[in-house]
C-alpha cells in the first residue's frame, strides 16, 4: 500500500469524529446550534479549546458551505514545516528515546534503527533501560531481526555505564546514529528524571563529537495526558520532537495541535502499529488532509 494510504487509514478514528463534525455543519448549515455541535464534538479530538475557537471563526469568516479548504489551509498554517530531517543530516548523532512507561519507546527504538537502515545509515543500538530484565531482551530481539549492533549489559544497574560502553563502541565503529532506549518514568520521579539529566550531561562531555538529540514518546490516546507528559519532560530536559505513538485505533489524534502551540515540540514521526514499518516522518499537509478527509491523492 502506498505510505499515504497507511496513514489515512491509522487515522480513520480521528478522521471519522472530525469529518462527522464537519458533516453536520454541512446538513444543518452554519448557525450557532450547528457551530455549538462542532465544537463540541472537535473536542473530543483533543484538538484543544483554543484552536477549536479558531476553526469556527474561520467557517464563521467563510460563510459558505465550502469551508473546509480554509479549515485545511489553516490547520496547516498553524503546524512547523515539513519535517526537515536534522537528526539525518547531523549524523553522527545519538538519539535518546525518553518518555513515560510503556508509551512505545522501544518499539519506536526499533522503528527507528529500521527507518535509518534502509537509508543506508550504519546504526547501534544502546539497551540503557536496566530496570526491568524484560526491556533489554525485548531490544535484543527486535536487533537480531533488524540485524543491529546492540550494547547492553544484563549485570548492570547503571543506564550511564550502559551508555559509556556503547557511546564507546560507536565512536570506534563509526556509526551514524545511535538509538538509545531507556527506562519509563514519570516526570514526577526525581531520581530517575535525575538520571536521565546525567545521561544527557555524560554524553555531551564525553562524546562532544556526537550531536546529542531527543525524542519523547506520547502515546496518542492519552490525548490531553501527552500534553502534560511533553511539557514535564520539557521542563527537566531538551526534547528535540515528538513520536506520536498508537495514532490507529484512537480519536484524539489531533493532539498533534496543542503539543505544538502550548508546548513548542514538533511531532517528528508518527506511530500506527507494532510493527518495523508503522512509522512515518510526520507531514504536516498529509496530517491534516487525513484527519479532515481532503486528500485529493486517494
Ligand atoms: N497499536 C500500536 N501499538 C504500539 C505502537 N507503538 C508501540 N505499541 C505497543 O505498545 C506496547 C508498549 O510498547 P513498548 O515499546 O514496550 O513501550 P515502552 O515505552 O518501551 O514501555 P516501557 O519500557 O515499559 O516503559 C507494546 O505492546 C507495543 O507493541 C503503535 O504505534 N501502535
Ligand atoms: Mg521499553
């Protein structure tokens, strides 16, 4: 299937409640009781009051039943640009996969390190999530399948130490991009956050010639809870962007809005299943024609 047609499929939930939204402004046209429904039911998208408001005043502005392209141009407006790919073009860059507990930080590791293999890039992987026995296996797994380096250390209780090692070994071996799972936690977790801090701090004195980048993984049916999520993780380390996971089977896709506007983190890519392929650099004009069902392409 073409990759445009899997993301306007992942996202049919959100698409069906926004597009049913829409549909009834249409059949009863544009007046309160009608724009009063809209709102309502945007919300359920997660959306977000503010940018709910905006989009009625555009169908208001529009006065016609033919609003949607407006609706289209905005929604696009309101997004960062196509997804330029820095993490790519710094290489060699290490790569931290942070977020709360089982938001699909190591599937996403995973999704990852096969994204950029097929680019060519030469990638290794770090299991610096000591926590749990559990997590190093699950990544030495998706390794052998993947055919990745991977460094992990099932004696030690020490994610830095993990992290050394493997920082180590990639700078010898002269990879392009490492992948670094690490364990779930909650912001509220002062050590742990802590730990993640000294992660960060280890690797960017260590291993100066590596750019040091992050992504956050949110789980897309958390919806309002993401939110929260992104801007306590923000708030104790650099976040680079967003992997908006478990996009199909939710509705409250469109949280892709208020983590922009309320907390300036851009999705990067999103995820739409469990398996190596269900990822997708996130296009802002593909986005928003799928939740709104405009896509001329299909
Ligand atoms: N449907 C769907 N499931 C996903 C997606 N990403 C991850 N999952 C599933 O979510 C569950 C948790 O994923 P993990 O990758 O283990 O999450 P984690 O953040 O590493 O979890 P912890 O290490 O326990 O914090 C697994 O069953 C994954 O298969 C996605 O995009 N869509
Ligand atoms: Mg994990």
């Amino acid at each position: 299937m073409a990759i445009v047609g899997k993301v306007f499929n992942a996202l049919k939930r959100t698409r069906d409640t926004i597009s049913d939204a829409f549909d009834l402004v249409r059949q009863q046209k544009v007046n309160i009781e009608s724009l009063e429904k809209l709102e309502e039911t945007l919300l359920l998208s997660d959306i977000g009051f503010e940018i709910v408001e905006k989009i009625v005043n555009v169908i208001k502005i529009n006065k016609q039943d033919n609003f949607i392209s407006d609706v289209e141009n905005y929604l696009i407006s309101i997004l960062p640009d196509h997804h330029n790919d820095k993490i790519l073009n710094s290489s060699p860059v290490v790569i931290f996969m942070v977020g709360v507990n089982g938001t699909g930080k190591t599937t996403s590791c995973a999704k990852l390190a096969n994204h950029y293999k097929t680019q060519g890039k030469n990638i290794l992987m770090v299991a610096a999530d000591t926590y749990r026995a559990a997590a190093v296996d699950q990544l030495k797994i998706w390794s052998n399948r993947l055919d990745v380096e991977i460094i992990h250390n099932e004696l030690s209780h020490q994610p830095s130490a993990v992290l050394f090692d493997g920082l180590t070994a990639a700078k010898s071996q002269n990879s392009d991009i490492i992948i670094v799972d690490t364990a779930g936690r909650l912001h509220t977790s002062k050590n742990l956050m802590f730990e993640l801090e000294k992660m960060y701090r280890l690797s960017k004195k260590n291993f100066s010639s590596f750019k040091i980048n992050s992504l956050i993984t949110l789980d897309a049916s958390l919806g309002q809870n993401s939110l929260i999520q992104a801007k306590d993780f923000a708030s104790k380390v650099q976040l680079d962007g967003a992997i908006l996971t478990k996009m199909d089977g939710t509705a409250k896709g469109g949280i892709v809005f208020p983590l922009y506007s309320k907390s300036n983190i851009p999705v990067k890519f999103i995820g739409t299943g469990e398996d190596l392929e269900d990822l997708f650099i996130f296009n802002r004009n593909e986005y928003v024609q799928s939740i709104l069902g405009t896509n001329k392409s299909l």
